[in-house]
C-alpha cells in the first residue's frame, strides 16, 4: 500500500536540507583551480623570484589533492613538480623537487592547509598555504634551509587565473 506524501512533510525535508547545508565532503576546497604568481607582491630572500609559477590544485580521488606547479626560474630553466596527498599528514611521493622525496599535508581550517617535505626523513621546506575570503588570493609562506645553510622564508602571492 503506497501512503500519500504530504506537502508538509516535503517542506519539513526541504527546510532540513537547507538548514544543514553540505556536508564537509561536499565542500570544495577554495585552493582548486589554476593560480599563477604576482611577482611584484612576492617577497623572495633565498635568491631571485621565478619569472613565473603556476600551480594547479584539483581534487583527487580519495578525498586529497593532486598539484602540479610549472615554473620558469630567474635563469630561464623550468621546473615541474607533483605529487598526489591527503590532508593526513601522511608521507606521499612528490616528484621534481631535488631537495625532498616525499610531502604531507594537514589542514589547519577551511581556507589554510600547510605542506612539509622531507628527504630520508628530515623535513627540508614548508609551505604554509591561506586562501583569501574571496577565493581570488592566496597567500604562501615557504620556509626552509637554502643551499648555503642559512634559513629562508620567502612570501608567494598567487592570484587565481
């Protein structure tokens, strides 16, 4: 026997669906797209800025993120780096990266997340990522150990393309 559906108990679903919104899986992060450096913000003390990165964030299929970044570097030479992690703080393969063989992310909250690679075990650099409210900017504080020894911490604004 198939009972009637009735018009208040459709508008008592519908009102719980709006009321509680998306879940957290089904909030899309706000790093996802194609972000290209604004050199003239960024603030480089390891060395000269690029001449140009691009990174893309796209979402991977358990539940992490797959990034590729392309970057053209003061000299001319091009660079690409990979890797595919989940926001676990679990160890990952990243490829292209001569100082670091492997990368973990941890979210901090919905607009920020931090990367750390490691090499044999030790962390080289970090990265600490903040998307702006917006969604247009985000913002990334690199940190690490440059060649001659001495600590850096370069500030990469990247504006979403």
């Amino acid at each position: 026997m198939q009972l009637p559906i009735r018009r208040s108990h459709l508008l008592v679903a519908a009102t719980i669906l709006v009321i509680s919104g998306p879940s957290p899986a089904q909030t899309q992060d706000p790093a996802v797209g194609t972000w290209v450096l604004n050199v003239a913000k960024s603030k480089y003390n390891s060395g000269p800025p690029p001449k140009s990165l691009t990174v893309t964030f796209k979402p991977s299929s358990a539940g992490g993120m797959t990034v590729v970044s392309e970057s053209v570097d003061a000299t001319g030479g091009t660079v690409r780096t990979e890797y595919t992690a989940n926001y676990d703080g679990k160890d990952y393969p990243l490829k292209g990266v001569p100082i670091a063989d492997v990368v973990s992310l941890k979210r901090i909250d919905a607009r920020s997340s931090e990367r750390t690679d490691k090499r044999s075990g030790r962390v080289v650099q970090t990265f600490a990522r903040s998307v702006s409210p917006d969604g247009r900017t985000m913002t990334v504080t690199h940190k690490g150990t440059g060649a001659d020894g001495k600590p850096f911490t370069n500030t990469l604004v990247l504006v979403k393309k």
